[in-house]
C-alpha cells in the first residue's frame, strides 16, 4: 500500500516525536505510562482527535533510540512499581515499526510496550511492531468499506481487515483490543454491530465501544 504520512525518511534510528505526555494513569495500557505519539498518519479522519499530529504545518522533532530513552527513562520508577511503561500513539507510530523494535532493545526489559494504531501500514510493519508491543490498541473504526473510506477518505478498510488477521495469527487475541465506534454521520448502532460480528469471526474478543462525541 502507499502511503504518504509527510516524512520522508523514515528509519530505525529517527522518529518524528510530535508529542511527550508523561505519567499518564488510568488511560491506556496499565499502570503509568508515557505517551510517545510520532507526527504523520495515512488517514484523514473527519473527527481526528490529534490533528496537529500531522498535516503540512506539523511542528516535530526527530529523536534516536538513545534519545527517547533519555526522555522517558526519568520515570523509570513508575513503570517499575506499577506494571507500567511507553505507550506508542500519534499520527500513526506502526509507520516507524522499525524504530519502536530499536527502542525496545534499548529499554529496561521490564517494561510494557503498548501501541494505539490503525494497523492503516504496510503488513511488514505488522510483522515488526508484533515482535516488540506487548498489547495493541487497534481503532478499526468500522469494517463497511464504504463507510470507512467516508470517515477516513482513504479506500483502505481491506488493508486494516489483513493486517488485523495476521496479527491476530502472530501475538493472539488477549493481546489486541479493537475499537469500535459510533460515529455520528458516518455508521449507525446497527453497522457497530455488524463490525463487532465480523471480528468475532475473525477471533477478536476485546471490544472498547464508545461514541465518538462532536
Ligand atoms: S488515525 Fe488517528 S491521527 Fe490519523 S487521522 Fe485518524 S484520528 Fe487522526
């Protein structure tokens, strides 16, 4: 799939850090944790809820491995202390899989690595992020095709179908949670449904359901 996230080049040694959230609690991921979002998304969500996480204007910074250790390291003790750790969102942070596996070798093994993602990435990126996240947030947003493309204004809804598959296939159920929700304008209570049958089939069974509030 081609995808165009603004940043050019990506690799395993920069990462286009547009935002540092520490000492999150009672959010995502369990325990404390810290939010590392990257700058850049293949999406265009019409209700986007961090649209200064890409765009032309976008302001970032490009950290290392060794950097981003630096920055999130001062909270070591939390994450120790509370099964905590780095929570990856964005913008869309599977689009740097092969950073976040070059962090995680450099980080205290003890620590728990979660990722928010619309798994809307090349399936290589998959393969990469699996080996190093211990649980993924996956926002399917709705699995109609037509609606996902409305929301989104990108055709990729088989795209984050295959990828949620293989997925599934590498790190098992218990570790993804799928989120489904009512958008207003674009799916209905009854497509939520729908969605939600379809993914059981596939094997999911951790559900967030919400609506989206405008
Ligand atoms: S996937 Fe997330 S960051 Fe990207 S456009 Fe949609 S809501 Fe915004």
């Amino acid at each position: 799939m081609n995808v165009d996230n603004g940043i050019s080049p990506v690799s395993a040694r920069s990462f286009p850090l547009w935002q540092l959230s520490r000492l999150r609690m009672a959010t995502d991921g369990h325990g404390v944790t810290a939010l590392v979002a990257s700058f850049g998304c293949p999406l265009n969500c019409k209700y986007c809820i961090n649209p200064q996480s890409h765009g032309a204007d976008g302001k970032f910074r490009l950290v290392t491995p060794e950097e981003l250790l630096k920055l999130v390291e001062i909270d070591n003790l939390y994450y120790l202390a509370t099964g905590g750790g780095i929570m990856f969102g964005g913008g869309e942070p599977l689009l740097h899989a092969d950073f976040i596996a070059e962090f995680r070798k450099i980080a205290p093994p003890e620590w728990h690595f979660y990722a928010e993602t619309s798994l809307c990435v090349p399936e290589g990126n998959v393969l990469t992020a699996a080996g190093a996240i211990d649980h993924f947030y996956v926002d399917v947003k709705d699995t109609d095709a037509g609606v996902f493309e409305r929301y989104t204004g990108v055709n990729a809804s088989s795209t984050v179908i295959d990828n949620l598959s293989a997925l599934l296939a590498l790190n098992g159920p218990e570790r993804i949670t799928v989120r489904l929700p009512l958008i207003p304008e674009f799916n209905t209570p009854a497509s939520v449904v729908r969605s939600r049958a379809r993914l059981e089939d596939l094997g999911v069974v951790n559900f967030d359901l919400f609506t989206y509030k405008i």
